[in-house]
C-alpha cells in the first residue's frame, strides 16, 4: 500500500489570494493512495518543513507531493526536507500552484482552483509510480579554464587562483586586457583605466597558479562537470616566446605599417607587433596575413634584426588538449555594426566616430597624444554632438534591448570634452537617461549643471556633410519642434554586442545562448552565473551588456563557484538522466544528434540469437554528460530512451489523471 501525504501551499496571497487552498487539500484526500493532506501558509518556510518532516513520521508516509510554486525554486528544498524525514529524495513530486494557475488566472478564482485540484491529482499519479533514485559519485580535475582576458576574465582567473588551483587563461587576442585596456577614464570617478586595468594584468602574469595562452582559441570541449577534456588551438604567433625578451627592436625596423585594431582605425602599426606598450605577454606576434615575406616570399628584416633569434617564420598551428574541472566563460564583448545607420554616414564621413574611436582620441596614449581632433583635417573640433542607443533600442535597425552603460560612458565623453575643449559645445542627443549604479546619477548631472553639456531627447534622423562641417537633423520631442546643429564632429554611442562567434563558441562548449548571441545564465535570479551545464560559470558582458564594476562582482561570483566546486573531491551526479533498454534499441542514433549536451554515444554489444553470436550497436548515456532535458526520449522511435523521474509510464499516469 502506497502512503502519499500532500501538502498545499498558500504561499502567503500568491497562491491563496485566488486559489481555494483549503477546498485543494480537501478533495485530494479522495485520491487513490493519499492518506494525508495539510495545507499551510509558507510550506517553503522552516516551520512548514518540520510540519512535512513530522508527517511523515507520524503517517508513515513512503512519497510526498508539495502544490506551491515552481519546481525551479524549491524543488531541491523539499527534496532535502523529505531526505530528512528519513524519504529516498526522489519520492516527491511538486504541482505548481502558483506560475500555473493564481497567477495566470486571477480573476478567475473558480476555475483556477479547478485546475489546482487537477494538477494536484496528476502529481499524485505520477508520485505513486515513482521508485527510489541513488546517486553517485565523480572525481573532480582540480583545474580551471577561464576563456578570455578581459577584466572579467582576469579577476576570475586571480580569484580561482588565490584559492590555491591551478588556472589555464585563453585568450584570442596577443594580449590579455580586453576593453578595458582601451579606455582612457572610468566613470564616475573618472581615474584611469590603466590604472586599474594594467596592474592586473601583472598580478596575471606572474601568478604562480595561472598560465596565459594568448593568441589561442577554443577548438573543442567533451567531458562533463569536473572533467572537461578541451583541446585549444594556439595560433601561429611566428615568435618563439621562450627566446624573445620583448626588446621592440624588430617592430622599429618593420617596413609595412597596417591599420591598428588596437586604434580602432585611427592608427596604424607594423606587421610584427605589441598592441600596445603595456601588452601582456610583452612579446609581439606576426600578422601573416599581411606581412611581406608571406605575401611576396621577400623581406624578413624583423628576423635578421632579432639579437636572440626568436623570430620563426616556419612556426605553425599547436593544438593541445588538457583536462579542466570547471569552465568560466568571459568572452566579452563586440560594438554594434554602425554600419547598419546610413543615414548617420557612419563609415562615411571620416569626422562620425564611434565611442570607442573617441576613447583613444582621449586617451593619452592614443594616436593623438590625448588631443581631441579630427580625423579629417587632425583640427580641434568646436562644436560636438553624441548620439546615443546607435543600435540599442531599436527593433527595425539594431538591438531591442538596452545597452546599459552607454548613458554613462556618453556623459562621461562630454565630460571629457568640455574638459580638453573649454570654449567648445557639446550637444547630447537621447531617447531617455538611465543611470541605474552608486554615483551615477550625480555623474550625469555634473555633466550637465558643471559641464554644460546640452542634452536633447530625440533621435536623430539624418547627418550629412556640408562643406567642413556636419549637419545633425533630429527633432527635440520635449518642446516638438525640429533641431538642426552644425557639428565638427559626430560621435556614436553604438550598443554593446555579443562576440560574433559567440553562437559557435557555446555550441562547442555545450551550453545555450539566446536571441542576441548572449549567452544564458541557468536563473536569472538564483543562478546568474551558472549556466545550464554543470561546470560551466559566465562572467561579464558574455551574458549582456554591464558596466565594470558588475562585471568584476560576476567574474568573483563564478570564481566562488569554481571554489566551491574545487572544495570537494568527489561529486554527487544527478540521478534523474537518461537510461536505454538494450533491447528495444535499434541502434538508429537519432538521440545523438538531438542531444543538447552531447551526452549520448554508442556501444556494442554481443547477443546470442539461434545459438550464433549477434553484434548491436545501440545508444549509451554518459551520465556525467546527461542534464535529464528528455530530448532524447521523446525522439526515441522504439521507445528505448527512458528518462528516470519522468518515465513514460509516470507520464502517462499523469495523462491519465487530467483526463478523469
């Protein structure tokens, strides 16, 4: 004999304020094996646990079904609350109350109560089938990989390390820094990003526990939480760092001068370069793809310059695979195509700039020594107009979403305008002024009430040159009257974006992102930085758009996962993963491909039929891998995939208990 108790939760007026808790409970005293019923106010509460725990003692109740809210938030509470009322974890059930009915219902008391009472008899159907699950244990690489060498990254990495394990930092670019390395001042305090960003990059550096792989990129991830096998591809850098000291003698004598990326176009740079004089490693690497020895087989003046031999020209792709116990993803982020906005003459008009473009225009190590001038005649411009959300907030051209620090990095540039340029004008042009941060606010009224930046609500419709000057045609919605600016210089406020390869960098790591390429966190409140696969933590603009200051509070979150993770030797798998019945497996391997987490392979096996041996292949689960999602079951053609918790004879009882 079955004894199910179930328990009805008020949640305060969330479920109670519409559902008729007290009729809920009663009517499932009717349902077959339920000996027990209570209803309470806060069942998630300390108090309504002992009230399970004791029930269960006193009724001897062998299962138990909680009506609240979602699984999602307290599934694992009730789990261990039955574990310590002497219950298998597993013989529980939850029926959601709350997402399913009172709050998608709440002018419908009596219907919404109707439907409690039938999705409280379909989990009491399904508990009733349910058997006791046992977990298992895993050993845990005591290794971390943090991809990306941002701030993010950085501080990730440093905080994993400080905990005594061992860090592994990849980064795609010759140098660790990221964006931040390319800012001139942080708002709002206005101290110098290098200030803060170059020392890290340091302390990374000569961390005993951390080893940089720049110039390197992820090229496949398998294994599971706490044993991720990843094979990274280090790029040819055409310099051997063992040999090189970093001296800059072979960059003085390049004669092919390109395009700075590091610049943002408004520089330029050799073939073989740093890029920058803070760069760390301090050794440069060779851009093949325009050097003159590999596109005309002649040059290599950087070889016969070097005084330890260090440049190798015969130097190629390595690929090296290492196991790691936890992954943190720190990749960053991109800029918005601006080219998007024709209107604005972006890529156009030498004097429309992006934002990124104005911060090394100020940055004193930037092209211009920190002088504000234009591109076009390199003269001081006068008059100044920022254009925000280029490309945030917009459905038909850019992003629907809200960039977040581009309201506070704009009155930063006006700030640092009127600064450099004291006689000059600076015109603001917003849709509305977010500054959601300690300070913020107060930042953004000094730029107006000190600074006199001029701020103008409305979009800008049209820029266009006229001469030497720019024309900036928009309309200021707050007196609705048309404005036009004669400007001799146009910056963009483009949104931040996620990295172009950000899609493909989470399909090989196995883990999902959403509409934008951002990825996704597990919860976006109890799981920020967690990611549907097990191991796998986020940190910073990888997950959307943030300023500095939460992007280093996420990275320090994930690197307290990791060390947490780290803490323990062993871990508990979930038992609630996918299991195939041999014998009706046709070995057809649709499971495979539709697996999200590439948990599934295949194996052989050997049978005897008519006295002769037989060999199959037929699918297997890797438990360490399997997230429990039942992609694989309900692909199943010959029903051999079976998900424990939701088998299909659990699903159907269900099926059958809403169709009474």
């Amino acid at each position: 004999m079955k004894r199910v108790g179930v328990f009805v939760c008020q949640c305060g007026s969330n479920i109670g304020g519409v559902v008729d808790v007290p009729r809920v409970a009663e009517v499932a005293k009717s349902f077959p094996n339920v000996v027990f019923t209570q209803e309470y106010k806060y069942t998630c509460s300390e108090p309504g646990q002992e009230m399970i725990i004791q029930a269960i003692k006193e009724h001897r109740l062998d299962r138990v079904v909680v009506a609240s809210c979602s699984p999602r938030m307290h599934e694992l509470t009730f789990r261990k609350t039955i574990a310590r009322g002497g219950l298998n974890p597993y013989m529980f059930e939850m029926a959601n109350l709350r997402e399913h009915c009172s709050w998608v219902h709440p002018d419908r008391p009596q219907e919404a109560t109707e439907k409690a009472i039938d999705l409280v008899r379909k989990a009491v159907a399904k508990v009733s089938r349910v058997v006791p699950l046992q977990t298992s244990s895993i050993p845990i690489t005591k290794r971390a990989l943090v991809v990306g060498g941002g701030i993010a990254g950085m501080y990730a990495a440093l905080d994993i390390a400080d905990h005594g394990h061992e860090v592994v930092l990849v980064e795609k670019e010759a140098t660790i820094g990221g964006k931040m390395a390319l800012l001139d001042k942080t708002f709002p305090t206005l101290d110098c990003s290098a200030c803060i960003c170059t020392p890290r990059m340091v302390d990374v550096a000569q961390h005993p526990n951390i080893t940089i792989m720049s110039y390197s990129e992820l090229e496949s991830v398998t294994g599971y939480i706490g044993n991720f096998d990843v094979t990274i591809r280090k790029r040819a850098k055409y310099v051997d760092y063992s040999k090189c000291t970093g001296c800059g003698l072979c960059e003085t004598k390049c004669p092919t001068r390109v395009i700075s990326e590091f610049e943002q176009g408004m520089g330029t740079r050799t073939c073989i370069y740093k890029p920058f004089p803070q760069a760390v490693p301090n050794k440069p690497v060779i851009d093949a793809a325009n050097c003159r020895f590999f596109k005309t087989g002649k040059c290599k003046i950087c070889e016969k310059m070097c005084p330890t031999g260090a440049v190798n020209f015969e130097d190629r792709d390595e690929l090296v695979t290492e196991r790691f116990g936890a992954i943190v993803m720190a990749t960053g982020f991109e800029l918005f195509d601006w080219s998007a906005y024709g209107e604005y003459g972006a890529g156009y008009y030498k004097d429309v700039i992006t934002s990124m473009q104005f911060e090394r225009l100020v940055n004193a190590s930037g092209p211009t020594g920190g002088k504000i001038k234009r591109p076009s005649d390199q003269k001081i411009p006068k008059t100044i107009v920022f254009v925000k959300c280029v490309g945030s907030r917009d459905e038909q051209k850019g992003k629907k979403y809200c960039s977040r620090v581009c309201c506070m990095y704009t009155a930063k540039h006006a700030t640092q305008a009127r600064e450099k340029i004291p006689e000059g004008e600076v015109y603001v042009f917003y849709m509305d002024v977010r500054t959601p941060g300690k300070m913020y606010d107060e930042f953004y009224t000094r730029t107006t009430d000190e600074y006199g930046a001029m701020y103008i609500r409305g979009r800008v419709s049209k820029i266009y040159q006229l001469g030497n000057k720019l024309i900036v045609r928009g309309e200021d919605t707050l007196i609705g009257k048309p404005v036009e600016i004669e400007a001799d210089l146009v910056v963009l406020a483009t949104a931040m974006v996620p990295v172009r390869t950000a899609p493909e960098i989470a399909q090989k790591v196995g883990f999902s992102y959403d509409k934008d390429g951002f990825f996704t966190e597990a919860h976006p409140k109890l799981q920020p930085v967690d990611t549907n696969t097990a191991g796998i933590f986020l940190a910073g603009c990888c997950q959307g758009p943030k300023d500095i200051p939460d992007t280093v509070a996420q990275a320090c979150a994930a690197a307290s996962k990791v060390g947490s993770l780290f803490s323990r030797d062993s871990l508990t798998t979930n038992p609630m993963i996918a299991e195939v019945n041999t014998a009706l497996c046709s070995g057809c391997q649709l499971c495979i491909g539709i697996c999200p987490y590439r948990a599934i392979g295949t194996r052989t096996i050997t049978e005897r039929v008519h006295g002769q041996d037989h060999i199959r292949v037929v699918a297997e689960v890797n438990s360490g891998l399997c997230q429990g999602c039942g992609a694989c079951t309900a692909e199943c053609r010959s029903g051999a995939m079976n998900l424990k918790g939701f088998t299909n004879d659990q699903i159907m009882a269900e099926v059958d208990a809403a169709c009474l």
